[in-house]
C-alpha cells in the first residue's frame, strides 16, 4: 500500500494522473488500463478508457488497436519469444476462472521489470520506483512462475541499492543511479523482505544457480543482518520506529515492521548458516528470539493490533501466517478478526482500522488476505477474496491499487504488488506455496 510521494521518474504518459489522491482525500479516477513495454525498455502507461490493447501474453502494444507514443515496434520473433515465455512459465490458475488474472499479472510483473533490472511498483508517475517491499514479492511470483532469472535481476537491482549502514530506503529512481526520489527514508521492514525474497529464490532456483549466485550475495545478507540487530532493542525485543508498509512516520513499533524483521531473521539464520558462517547464523537466530519474543509479549495480548500501543486492527497480522511463517493458532484467530473488522460495504478491504478512507478498497489487503486464506488451507475464503479482484480489473485486465466504493478500479493498475500476491496465492491454492524459512 504506496502511497503517493513528491517527484517523477521523468516520463509523464498520457494524461497527468496519479497525482492527487490520497488516503485522506479518496481517489476515484482510474489512473490507466495497463501497461505496456516501451520503446526504451521501461514500462509505458496505456490510458485510461480507450481502445488500445496489448498483443496476447506479450506486454507489447497491438499496432492494429493503434498507436501510443513511446511503446516498442518488435518485430515477430520478439512478439512470439515473449509469447513462448509466457507459455512456458508455471503459472497458477490453468483451467480456472482465475487464468486470465493469472496471465496477465505475470505478463504485468514482467512489462514493469526493467532491463537493468529495476522492477517498478507501477508506471504511473510517483509509483514508478523500486520499493524494496514491492520488488521482494515480485520476485517470490516469479520464482514460483519457474522465472528464476527475472527475479535474480530483480534482487540483484535492489541489493545493489543496500545502504551502507545494511538498511534500504523507502523507494528508489529505476535508472540505476541509487537516488531517492525524496526524503521518506529508511522503511525498516525492507530488510524483511528482501531477506525473504533471497531465501525463496535460493530455496527454489536451480541448485546449479545458487551455488554460482549466492556467494556474491552474502555480502548484502550480513549487512542486512548486521542492520536488524541494530535496529532491535535488547530489552524489549522490538525494532525502532520505522515507517512501514502503510509509510507513515510513527514514533512506536508496528507489527508491520516487526514481523517482516522476524521474517528476514529467518531467513537470513538459513542463508548465512548453509554458507557455513556459523557465527553470523548464530546472530540472526538471536535477533529471531528476540523479535519472536518482543512480538508474543507485546502484540499477542493486545490481539496483534497496527501498533504496539494499539491503533487497531490491521493486515500486517497476516506477516505472521502462512505462507511466511508456520501457522499458529493465535495470530491465525486475530487474523480472521482483522479480515472482519476491515470489510468494506463493496466487499473489498480497507487500509486499517486508522486508515483514514473508510470507502475504498486496497487490493494489495484483498489479495494478502487471499494469500493467507489460501496458504491455510481455507480454500472458500480464497476463492472468495480473488473472485472479487477477478471481477474488478480494468478493460485490460490488470489489476488496479483501489476499488471505489461503487465497486470501480481506480488509481493506478496494474500495481505489482497486487498481481505478485495474487499469483501466490493462486499458487498456494495448487499447494504450491512460497517454501517458509525455518526456525
């Protein structure tokens, strides 16, 4: 859930939209029907409510829907290579009516994946950034997807952005230059889930690839590490106050950077011990305790709430749930109560119980939820909550950030996230889900 910053990435395609919205003033304008590849390789906005299309299982523009300054010209064998990798990719959903959402989110992922790597949130000005949090789940779709060479290049952009203290800020420029596009900051909970995203890649790529790819990788991993064990307070095995998914300054801990930290910890112990580093796995698993306590002792009693001195219910309870974490009966009850307490009149999910907009729809909740649904086995739920997201794409099928209150797609689409959490729990419906770091 992104919200809109200061700044562009220097492209403004088509109508200037995606600008003005925000959660305390709801937007209700679709931003664009989908996305197409450029000229130069970057990902290009198709407006809103026209007529032009994508070729089938391509991000290339059809010339016969018209024309759209910028998009690429290929030529037929770069039509029908696209064409053929997209055929060849494991995707979720075959035979179902979720095919289609299926098809096209992967083919979305793929259109807003640089060549140099940097995979962007959305092509709308103000998303098209690389969120490490963004980039992480993108990069766990595509490895499930069997494109392990996409998501290595999606990691490898973002683990050449690492700071030198081992954190990663907010967001980044997707010209490799490592700038920010303003003054957010560090998000903590990036740590999290490029830990994450490293450790399903090498627990599901080719063993060949690991072994030749991992080692150059470490380097980014204890870092990363090194930062979480910064960041955690001894005493109350919590991290500092960071923004989180919701990016918005809070002088307290949120279960959505706690539990994301507790997450890479894992991770990270998994990593750093298989590469014989003993002493660094040792470390991780001490911070792991640390944050598994701090997150029993002082989120468990108050439900699992937003943050740790309250602030009501929301999604990040899900962070502590299949299929990032072993299933545990009190955080699986608080979630069922969170998906209750954020239900919205449209049927979708809202931000968070002190998220400002109480009418519109986030489809990266609706499609986390999902996720967790499917991962746990509750198959009707999951069914339900990617049903209503089938039904609510734009004309060219990609999935949007919002749903309006009467049930339109809105703001910008598609949003990578989305598309990322939808395909895994397409895939965890198959019972294939994301493996879970031990520990």
């Amino acid at each position: 859930m992104n919200g809109p910053g200061a700044g562009a990435s220097g492209r403004v395609d088509g109508p200037v939209l995606g600008r003005r919205g925000t959660a305390w003033n709801p937007e209700t304008r679709l931003y664009a029907d989908g996305v197409v590849t450029g000229a130069d390789g970057a990902p290009l906005v198709v407006p809103p409510h026209g007529a032009l299309r994508r070729l089938p299982d391509t991000p290339f523009l059809d010339p016969a829907s018209g024309t759209l300054p910028g998009a690429a010209r290929p030529g037929p064998a770069e039509v029908a290579r696209a064409a053929a990798e997209t055929a060849a990719a494991t995707l979720p959903g075959a035979g179902t009516r979720y095919a289609a959402m299926a098809r096209t989110a992967f083919v979305d992922i793929r259109a807003l994946l640089y060549p140099n790597g940097a995979l962007v949130a959305a092509a709308s000005p103000y998303w098209h950034y690389v969120w490490p949090r963004d980039a992480g789940f993108c990069a766990v779709a595509l490895c499930l997807g069997g494109r392990h060479g996409d998501a290595l290049r999606a990691l490898r952009y973002v683990c050449g952005l690492q700071e030198p203290d081992g954190t990663w800020q907010a967001r980044y420029l997707p010209d490799g230059s490592g700038r920010v596009p303003d003054r957010r900051g560090t998000q903590l909970d990036g740590i999290g889930w490029t830990l994450w995203a490293l450790w399903v890649w090498a627990a599901t790529a080719p063993a060949r690839t690991v072994a030749a790819e991992l080692a150059d990788m470490l380097a980014t991993v204890r870092a990363a590490a090194d930062a979480m064990s910064a960041a955690v307070d001894p005493g109350t095995g919590l991290p500092r106050p960071s923004q989180d998914y919701w990016e918005r300054d809070v002088d307290e801990a949120t279960l959505g950077t706690a539990a994301p930290l507790l997450l890479g910890a894992r991770a990270a112990a998994d990593l750093l011990g298989r590469a014989g580093d003993g002493a660094a796995a040792a470390r991780c698993a001490r911070v792991r305790d640390l944050l598994r306590d701090g997150i029993r002792r002082h989120f468990a009693p108050l439900d699992f709430p937003r943050r740790v001195g309250g602030g009501g219910r929301d999604a990040s309870v899900a962070f502590l749930l299949p299929p990032f974490s072993p299933m545990e009966p009190g955080p699986h009850a608080a979630w069922r109560r969170t998906l209750a307490a954020l239900r919205l009149a449209n049927g979708g999910v809202g931000g968070g119980e002190e998220w400002a907009d109480t009418r519109t729809a986030w489809t990266p909740q609706v499609s986390l939820f999902a996720m967790t649904a499917a991962a746990t086995g509750e198959r009707h739920l999951a069914e339900g909550l990617l049903t209503w997201l089938e039904e609510r794409r734009t004309r060219l099928g990609a999935l949007p950030e919002k749903v309006t209150e009467d049930g339109r797609p809105a703001a910008v689409a598609p949003l990578a996230l989305t598309g990322a959490s939808v395909l895994i729990a397409l895939a965890s419906l198959e019972g294939r889900p994301p493996p879970t770091p031990p520990g």
